[in-house]
C-alpha cells in the first residue's frame, strides 16, 4: 500500500486537521477516500464554509475497510457519515448527545457503558468510540473500528 498522502500547513502555527490526518498511518486507506472527495478535502483543510460551527471527523481505521467484503459504491456518501459539522466533545459523546453528520446523512447518537463510549449511526449496530480524540486547527477527529455503510 502507497504511504498516506502528506500535506504542508508551512510549519506556521497550529496544525490543520489535514496535516495530523495524513500521518495517522492506521487510518490511511480512509484518508485516501476522503481524498476523493472536493467536499471533504476542503472540510479537512478548514477551507468549508459548512463546517463554521468546527469538525468532528469519526475516523474509521484500515481495518473498518478491510473487514468489507468490498468498497461501498458511493464511497463519498459513506465518508459523510463519519464527518460531523460542530465540535463534539467526549463529555458530550459521554452524556449521550444526538447529532447529525454531514449534510444530514445520518443521526449519530452517542452514548456510554462501561466507561466506553459508542455512537450509533442511525439504525446501525453502536461503534466503540477510541480515546480522547487527535485535536488540530480545524477539527477534532476519534478513531472507530468499522464504517456506516
């Protein structure tokens, strides 16, 4: 697999989210298809006037992708599921907060059990949540371990 695509903020200040993405290694087949997508790419690079309320990304891992039989035909659609348009924090993902994903592709539901935290994409099975979340210049993004297809 080709290494993740790198991006230059310049080294001037806070990084951008799309700069702290392109080295998370674990998530890199994601990243590409975020690449895929103009939408996206200006969400991640804080150039979006649809995320002026701030970035929540729910970063599915390599292994989300792998565990497909095969890739979702509209890849782009999936994608904006992961992508929520104002910040999240882990207190509200904890005190089972409901949102929704970009472009209202989805409601997401947090919640926690156990010292957990899970968030439910519609009427999907509820994804662990992983850590306290990667912060940057323009968003905040938290690892999950499988995809809203």
């Amino acid at each position: 697999m080709a290494e993740p695509y790198m991006f230059d903020s310049g080294g001037q200040g806070k990084p951008q989210l799309s700069d702290i993405l392109g080295k998370e290694k674990s998530a890199s087949i994601a990243l590409d298809a975020i690449l895929r997508s103009e939408a996206l790419v200006r969400a991640i690079s804080g150039a979006s006037t649809d995320f002026t309320n701030g970035l929540t990304l729910l970063l599915p891992t390599n292994s989300a992708f792998q565990s497909l039989d095969s890739i979702p035909d509209d890849l782009e659609l999936v994608m904006k599921r992961h992508f929520i348009p104002q910040v999240v924090t882990p207190q509200q993902m904890e005190k089972g907060t409901t949102v929704f994903a970009y472009e209202r592709v989805a409601s997401l539901r947090f919640s926690a059990v156990h010292g957990k935290v899970y968030v439910q994409a519609d009427r999907r099975p509820p994804v662990e949540v992983k850590g306290a979340g990667t912060h940057a210049s323009g968003g905040t993004y938290f690892l999950i371990d499988q995809l809203f297809v």
